[in-house]
C-alpha cells in the first residue's frame, strides 16, 4: 500500500502520537490500475443512480400529468440544438467518470519529471 | 417527516441528493448487518476460525488474511471512496448556500430557549487540528461546519439517526445517581448537539450543558435546539478544562468523544469529569470497543479508519486502559456494557 501524493486538501498530518494519516488520494490496491478503476466503477455507478432517480422522478411526474405515455419517450427525436446540448452532457459524463485516468498520467508525468 | 428530519441540511440539487443518496447505498452495501459486504468478512473469518481451532486475534494475523486475499484493500479502497465522495458533494452542494446559512446561524444566535456561549479569545489545540473522518477544515475550521458534519452523519449512518435515534436510544438507559437527583448535566465533546438535547428530553428538569471546542458546531447545535424548542445550553469550552465549579453535575456524559483525543488528554478529561462531578455523580461514557474485544474486522477496520479515514488516536484510545483512568481519578466503575450497534461499549462509573 502506498500513501500517494500529499495535496492541499486531507493533508497528511501526524499529530501527538496518532497513527500518521495519509496525504491526499492514497492508493489502496496493490496495482495503481486496479484501484483507479475500481474508483472508476463507483464513480460511474453514483453517476447511473444520479441519472436513474432523474428519469423514474421525470417519468412519473409526466405520466401523472398525462402529459405523456411511455411510447412518446421512446420514439422521441430531438432537434438539433438539443444534440449539441446532449452532446456536452455526454462529455461531461465522460470527464466526470474517466477523470482517474487522467490522474494517473499525471502522477506518471510527476513521477517520470522527478528522475 | 420528525421535527428533526426537517432539519437536515438540504442539498442544492435534486442530482446532489440522489448523489448522497447513492453513497449511502455503498455504505449499506458494505456495512448491511445481515448481508453486506462485512457480513461475508465475517464468515469468512467464522469459518477460518473454525478450521484452525483459534481467533484471529491481532491486525497482523487478520491483515496478513485480508491481504492476501485482496479482500483488505478492495474494501479500504471502496471505503475511501465513498468517504471522499461524500465530502466533495456536500461541500459543492452546500457552497451555493453558504452566505444564507451563516446569516440563520446568526439570526439564531440570541434567541431562545438556551444560552449560546462563544468564547473569541478561544484557542484551538494542536491535537484537533485533524480533518476527522476527512472533513475538510476538520471540526472546526468552516463556519458551516455544522452543516457539513449533520449532513455526513446522516450518511454515515445510513438514514438510522434522521431522527436522532441514536442518540435518543443511547440516552435513554442512562442510570441515575443512587440519590435520584438529577439537577445539572454536562455532555462533553457534544458536537451539533444530538446527545445534548436527547438528555434534556430524558431528564426535562435537568438543566443540560454540552460543550465543544468547535464554535461552528455549537453554533449550528444552538440553532437545533431553538428549533426544536429544547432548553439546552451550549459553550465553547474544553472537556480537560470545562471552567464550571468542583462537585458541579450530577451526570457527565460523553459518546464517542474519546477515540478522537490523544490518550494524554482522555487522562486529563477524566480528572476534570471527577472534578466536576458531585459525590454520588455519575459518569457515562459510549466509545470505541476495546481492541482486546473486536472481532477481526474491527481490529481491520480501526486501522483503516485511523490510517485513511482521519482517526489518528482511534489506536491509542482501543489499546487504553480507560477503566485505570476512571480508577486513578477516583472515579468508581459500575458497569460496563457492550451494545452500540456493534461498535460501542458503555462505561458507567460512579465519583
Ligand atoms: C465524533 S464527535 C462526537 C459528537 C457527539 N458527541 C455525538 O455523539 O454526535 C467529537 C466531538 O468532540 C469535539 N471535541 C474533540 N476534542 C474535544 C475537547 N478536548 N474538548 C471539547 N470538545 C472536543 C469535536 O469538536 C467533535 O465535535
């Protein structure tokens, strides 16, 4: 196990004889990739979830209202200035859930600058 | 929806909650008592156990088990997760807020019921100065961190304390002192004030203190409790030197305040609770189970909490002789009780 990097925020910190703590993003798996991928996986499941309890409210709501049925959602086509709108959501998803990755050739670039 | 559900801060978003809500689900994911992550640990451990003829019974020997396995690490690295998770969402969700919140804890600073004792000249010890459970700025260093921390433990504990149920069921066994008399309760390291005004509720004549080094958690505690129109008082002042007179309280109370201070002061808090105490005054305390009684999991899990998870003296206080502390001040040990949800013992202790 690795303490990782020590940033601004949790900063590692060993006060009168506690158990040192940590610095920032400790990674906690034997293999770098491993952990960032399971930290992925979470990410992206919290991100789901997010979404999950947005449609099933969304839908409700509508239904309720009358305002649709299930078969207006599914053969709906957006025009298309909500493409572009889609579009930027998807790369935010995308960001929000790959940003480990991006982690990883950081600390690389850190670690190989350093040599 | 309970007088203290409707307290809970609010998250900015609709997505923040479902967010929140989702970590809380990986904490039930883990945590779950009957099926959760933890409950197949500790079959696996029943079962080696069983083979072997002997407890796992130091961190070393479940350390080497978890991993080996790769359990060890896959569970620290989920439970890290979550908890950083957790933080970077309540704090984003809340900052929009943050001008409107710091102006209700002061519009609630002079009103009623209950007193609201801030101290400016107050100096924080070295020792506090951790992010406790990775909050940032620690207990005491954002004005909202009152906010932050009920929003958290409302995770933390999986939506079983959104009515203070925790802390209202730990309150209610409280003995009395053998006289009956209770008149006066201090409640040490009370945080936002959930013990405080559960106290107050099982002893309504009692007049109850809490108090906290932290001034935005007493802040946000006093705001609670004019809330929730409980007559409880707060002050800005240190368990080891709580500045009220010899013989004071009748009962001085303390929950989970132990495990987060270095064993050098524990000692010192528990001469200053026999100072304060009266003859016959009672001592309760719930904290940490001691390492010699956890199961191999706690023995894992402590480290992790300590290590990763902002515990620094979670160790120290497991591994202290907390009964010898009572007995060098003078104060008499009663009983001690096992319950807490898994994780708690309780001391009574008689002056
Ligand atoms: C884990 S919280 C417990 C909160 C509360 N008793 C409860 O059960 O919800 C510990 C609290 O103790 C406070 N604390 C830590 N050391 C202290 C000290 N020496 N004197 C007063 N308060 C202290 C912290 O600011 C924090 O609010």
């Amino acid at each position: 196990m690795s303490d990782g990097q020590s940033g601004d925020g949790y900063r590692a910190q060993t006060p009168e004889g506690g158990v040192p703590l940590a610095g920032d993003d400790p990674i906690l798996l034997p293999d770098p990739a491993t952990d960032a991928l399971l930290r992925m996986v979470t990410e992206l499941t919290a991100e789901l979830w997010v979404e999950r309890d947005r449609r099933m409210v969304l839908e409700d709501v509508l239904v309720d209202a009358g305002v649709i049925s299930s078969a207006t959602l599914e053969n709906y086509v957006p025009p298309e200035s909500r493409r572009q709108h889609y579009r930027d959501e998807r790369d935010a998803l995308v960001q929000s859930v790959f940003k480990e990755l991006r982690r990883v050739v950081a600390t690389a670039a850190v670690r190989e600058n350093g040599r | 929806m309970t007088p203290e559900q409707a307290l809970i801060p609010e998250a900015s978003r609709r997505a923040d909650t479902a967010y929140l809500d989702f970590v809380e689900g990986i904490r039930e994911f883990v945590l779950n008592e009957r099926d959760g992550l933890d409950h197949d640990i500790d079959q696996l451990f029943a079962a080696l156990e069983q083979r072997r003829g002997k407890a796992y019974a130091s961190y070393d020997e479940v350390a080497e088990v978890m991993d080996r396995t790769a359990v060890g690490p896959l569970r620290n690295r989920l439970m890290r997760t979550q908890q950083e998770m957790q933080w970077r969402r309540i704090v984003a969700t809340l900052e929009p807020k943050r001008a409107a919140l710091e102006a209700e804890l002061t519009s609630y600073e002079e009103r009623g019921p209950g007193e609201l004792l801030l101290d400016p000249a107050f100096q924080t010890p070295d020792y506090a100065n951790v992010h406790f459970h990775l909050q940032p700025g620690g207990y005491h260093k954002d004005t909202l961190a009152g906010y932050l921390y009920h929003y958290s433990t409302k995770v933390f504990f999986r939506g079983l304390n959104d009515s203070d149920a925790i802390h209202k069921g730990a309150a209610k066994p409280t003995p009395v002192p053998a006289d009956g008399q209770v008149n006066r309760i201090l409640d040490l390291g009370c945080s936002i004030g959930q013990s405080t005004t559960a106290l107050k509720e099982k002893f309504p004549q009692a007049a109850v203190w809490g108090i906290d080094h932290s001034a935005p958690m007493l802040r946000y505690a006093h705001r609670r409790s004019v809330s929730l129109d409980i007559d409880v008082n707060f002050a800005q002042r240190l368990a080891e030197d709580n500045g009220f007179p010899d013989g004071h309280f009748d009962l001085v109370y303390s929950m989970i305040l132990f495990h987060e201070i270095p064993t050098r002061i524990a000692e010192e808090v528990v001469q200053e609770v026999a100072r304060v105490l009266r003859p016959g005054g009672l001592f309760v305390a719930h904290d940490f189970v001691s390492s010699n009684n956890s199961t191999p999991l706690q023995l894992y899990h402590r480290e992790f909490d300590c290590r990763y998870n902002g515990e620094p003296y979670a160790q120290q206080f497991c591994h202290s002789d907390f009964q010898g502390m009572m007995e060098r001040a003078g104060l008499k040990l009663q009983r001690r009780i096992g319950d807490g949800y898994g994780f708690m013992n309780t001391w009574w202790a008689e002056r």
